[in-house]
C-alpha cells in the first residue's frame, strides 16, 4: 500500500495507517487509537476554525462577483463550490449555522442562474452575504471542540476487534479416549488444542493475547456449572472466549442447559471436525470481523479527514483520494470494499465519477455512498441512477454513516462470496482461482518472487462415494478444504477446481519448500478419521507441482501442474510429484 503525505499530495492512502502497515494498524490498541483519532479530529477542527475567516472573506467576495458580473459562468460556479464546501465542513465540525447559510447561499447561486440577474434573487443573495458577516470566525461558539470529547458509543470501535489474536481449543471430555480422539483429529488440522482436566481450571487458561474455543462435554461439566457461570464468563472476556457442547446423548434437557450457560453450538459423538471447525471460525469471525476498507473521494482534506476519523473509529480502514483522476490507480491497488464520494468536485464531479467506476467490469459490484449537503431530492435520484448505491446529505450523524457503510460493504461481501466462491467448501471456484494464478503470476514477476502451483486430487473418491455415499463424500472434501484453510498460510490462495480436485497457489514458495509443504499435507489428510454410518475410514490425496520461474505463463503453469498429478496416480497414488 502506497502511502503519501497529506501535504499538498492529490494521491493519498492515510489516516488509518499512521505509516504502518494494516497488521501494525490493528495490533494498536483501541483506547490509543481512539485517543490518537479523537486529537486528529481536534486538529482538524481548529484548523478548520483559524481558516475560517479566510473562507469567509473568499465567498463573500465571490458573491459580489456573481452579482457584479451575473454572466460569468466560471465565477458563478467557485462560488457554488466554495459554498458547498464550507457547508459541508461547518457541519461536519459542528457548526450548524454556518452550514445552513452556506447551503442556502448554494442554493440560491443555483436558482440565480436559472432565473438570471432578478432583484429579488439580488436581495437574498445580499442578505446571506450578511448573515456571513455575523457568522465570522471570531463571533463562532466552539461548540465543536467542547463535544469533541463526548464520542458516541456506537462510534467506537470494538475494543477486540481490531486485535490479532491467536486461537487454542481446550477440550474438556468424559472419558479420556473420547477428548484424545478428539485432540489428535484438531492436530491434523493444525490447531493448537489441550487437554482441560476440569471446568476449574478454566479460568488459568485464559490469556489476554489468546481466543479461547472450550469444547467441552456438557454432562462432565455438570457438577461444575453450579460454581462457574460459563455464559458470564463469556460476557466478561469480551470476545475472548467462547464455548461449544458436545454431548453422547441428544435431547431437549441438554440442549437448554448448553444455551442457557451461553454454548454457541451443540454436537454430538463422534464430533465431526470439519464442522467443528467451521463453527470454530464462524465464532472467531464474529468476535473479530474483517475491518471494512473504505475509499473516500473528496478534495476538501480535511472534510475528507473527518469522515476517514468517524469511521476508524469504528474500526474500519481509510483510503483517501483528493483528485478523482487517481481514484482508479487506489482501487486497484488497495482493493477498497466501498467507496464514499462528494458530488461536487472541481475536476470531475461525483456522478461523473460513479459512471466511470461503473464501466470497469472489475468494480461493477463495488457499493457506492454519495456524502453531500445537496438536499435536492432530485440530484439524489440523478445519483442514485447514474450507479449510486445510497445518498447521504451531511451532517449525517456519525453511528448513522457507520450503519450505513456496514450496511452496504456486508451486502456486498456476501454477493461477491457466492459469485467467486464454490458452494459447498468456501474455496474460490475455478474461475476466480485461474483468475487469481494469473494475478499473482504477475505479482511474483514484477517483485522477483518465486511461485508454487499445486493441484490435488483425493484418491478413490469414486468409491467413497460408492461405499459410504455421497453426502459423506461432502464431508470429505470439506474437511480436505478446512485442512488446506487452516495449515496453509493467510497469504497463500486455495480454490476448488472441480470434482474431488483442489488447486493452491503458494507465493513466495520454490517448489522445493512446495514439495516439503504439500508432502506434509498430504501426511497429515491420511490421518484424519472420517465417520460414517457404515464405519470409520480414512483416505489420501495426490498432488503435482509447477511454478515459476521455472514456468513464466498461467496457463503452462496449470497443465504442468497437472500432468505432474496425472504422473502422482499413475505412480501409486498418495504422494507428490513435481513438474
């Protein structure tokens, strides 16, 4: 991510990243970054106050131009601009007064034009000109300094989920077999699990750096609920911990007592621990979902600052642009999920900008906020029309924005899962995962990095389905697709390519350090326990490599990977060979 100054720069990725990066960013703690934020916002604001004056005399002098020489197209609209600009700031920062003449000076430059040089338009003009006179810097309550110090709670981030925590499942069994079982299948899957001897010692095992996940037997635990309240616990760790029950025995009772002492999830032996583990990272990405990243497009820094300030203070991730000509250039490096836009800007105006986003098939999808204090509900429609999402006249109440932008940017992370997602395993689909080879292909290129493809093929997944149905051969693939999410690295890419055939893209990987990696997989995939209504069982996976720069095009990259897999069956199955 490129980083400028804020000084006198039109290219601009700042505020949330304080020249860190986003993992820096986020290891920050809240009530710092809340404070850092909140005296960023105090700068803005008394900045904005000891420009004022200057503002003021600039418009005012600007008016008499528009009244002195009604047909000069260009001075009428500096005018306009200047003030809208103002009025959006005044009601960013407080000042609602301001905010209302300027708006009303807007609109009336506006109807000045249609109906040209009348006296009465003359008059209202001269008569605002006079309320700014009154409204000058030095005569302005601070007001907005004052409730600086008040930040709605709704604003605020979530203390935990800005946080990088590592994750531990502690399991807590009836009988030793059972929780050594289930111990060894989380190892396979790389998780880091242990043994809990009782519900009392839960308690020690928490740790301020760690999520907790208990998966506990719910009825070894009952003698110990009376003295340990498990759902205040949860309450009390604030996102740090949370429970599954797992049970022999299914019924009512059992269940209410899990819900009533705050389980997330019930299950029943023998655990399946694909699943387990799918409501292991649904629980962890609700205590600490992905941070937002929103681009917003204004040339009024410090309007542009104030709305990048409420919104990290949600916890969300800032990119700016204060020149529209380089908001394509943000996009494709930064990849925001939503952008925030002014509709009047001197070079290319808002919806001007939305039909531009709108032609790139790449940000089709991408939500688009309008964020001004035009009021007519009619240049909302033209907006709205023109690729707009939504429309949002300032001052717009901070928790307000941010509802809205969750509002918009979750939507819009949902509908792009399905599309570049396969239904049953989560992983990219074969398009989206060739896509995504040819992506990286040119990233390795450009910065001198190696690359590894590995395309996996489960063997006889034929006959799993044949012998133990093809619902258990669902399972089967997910839990190969969980392994490969949980063992691999955030930074590698993992896709479906059909079948029973997985593919992986693993950056920065000579095919030496791919083979070691996918050989281990492989080990540790012959080792999970498979349950069925006919019996336990196990199963194997083959795999064949190729990479670059051994192999400089996409497409080459792939049938290699996959000739070396052909090889992998042809040879005995169950192990890697590379191209």
């Amino acid at each position: 991510m490129v980083v400028r100054s804020a000084c006198g720069c039109k290219y601009l990725v700042l505020y949330s990243r304080s020249g860190k990066s986003i993992k820096d960013y986020q290891n920050v703690s809240s009530e710092n970054r809340g404070e850092r934020l909140k005296n960023r916002m105090r700068i803005l604001t008394e900045k904005f106050v000891a420009q004022l004056p200057e503002r003021l005399d600039e418009l005012r002098l600007l008016i008499d131009g528009v009244l002195y020489h009604p047909l000069d197209e260009d001075g009428r609209f500096k005018a306009r601009m200047s003030a809208h600009k103002i009025a959006g700031a005044a009601g960013t920062f407080g000042f609602e007064a301001l905010g209302t003449v300027c708006r009303a000076v807007e609109s009336s430059i506006d109807r000045f034009e249609a109906e040209r040089a009348g006296d009465s338009m003359r008059d209202e003009l001269e008569a605002l000109k006079g309320h700014l006179y009154r409204l000058s810097a030095e005569h302005l309550e601070l007001d907005a300094l004052e409730n600086l110090e008040e930040v709605p709670k709704s604003a605020e981030a979530d203390p935990v989920s800005s946080e990088v925590l590592q994750e531990r499942i502690l399991v807590l069994g009836n009988a030793e077999s059972d929780s050594d079982d289930l111990l060894e299948q989380l190892r396979h899957f790389g998780l880091q699990a242990s043994y809990l001897e009782s519900l009392t010692e839960l308690e020690n095992e928490l740790n301020p750096s760690e999520l907790i996940i208990l998966c506990a037997d719910i009825q070894a635990m009952m003698p110990d609920f009376a003295g340990i309240s498990l759902s205040d616990l949860v309450e009390k760790q604030n996102g740090r911990f949370a429970w599954v029950a797992v049970s022999r025995i299914d019924d009512f009772p059992l269940r209410l007592a899990a819900v009533r002492h705050g389980a997330s999830e019930f299950f029943t032996y023998p655990v399946d621990v694909p699943q387990l583990l799918d409501k292991v990272r649904e629980i962890a990405g609700s205590l600490r979902p992905e941070p937002i990243h929103v681009l917003i497009v204004d040339d009024d820094i410090d309007q542009v600052s104030a709305t990048a300030y409420t919104l990290q203070q949600a916890g969300m991730i800032t990119s700016v642009a204060s020149d529209p000509r380089q908001v394509f250039a943000i996009m494709v490096e930064s990849k925001p999920e939503l952008v925030i836009t002014d509709m009047y800007m001197p070079e290319c105006n808002g919806i001007e900008l939305s039909r531009l986003i709108r032609q790139q098939e790449a940000f089709v999808g991408i939500p688009i906020i309008f964020l001004s204090v035009e009021e007519d509900s009619n240049r909302h429609i033209d907006a709205m029309s023109e690729g707009g999402d939504d429309f949002l006249v300032k001052p717009v109440r901070p928790e307000y924005l941010i509802a809205k932008v969750r509002m918009r940017a979750q939507r819009a992370r949902d509908m792009r899962f399905f599309m570049e997602h396969d239904s049953l395993t989560g992983l990219l689909n074969h398009s989206h995962l060739k896509q995504r080879l040819e992506e990286e292909l040119l990233r390795a290129s450009r910065i001198g990095n190696e690359l590894s493809f590995a395309m996996i093929d489960i063997d006889r997944f034929k006959s799993v389905n044949d012998t133990y149905g093809h619902l258990t051969g669902d399972r089967v693939l997910k839990s190969l697709s969980r392994m490969l999410q949980d063992r691999l690295r955030k930074t590698d890419t993992i896709g479906r390519y059909g079948g029973e055939e997985f593919g992986v893209i693993l950056f920065n990987a000579s095919l030496d350090v791919a083979t070691k990696i996918m050989d281990d997989l492989r080990e540790a995939f012959s080792q999970i326990v498979h349950h069925s209504a006919n019996g336990d069982f196990q199963v194997t996976f083959s795999c064949g490599l190729s990479g670059y720069p051994e192999l400089e095009d996409a497409k080459l990259i792939g049938d290699t990977a996959d000739k070396a897999l052909y090889r992998a069956k042809e040879t005995g199955r169950n192990k890697v060979v590379r191209a």
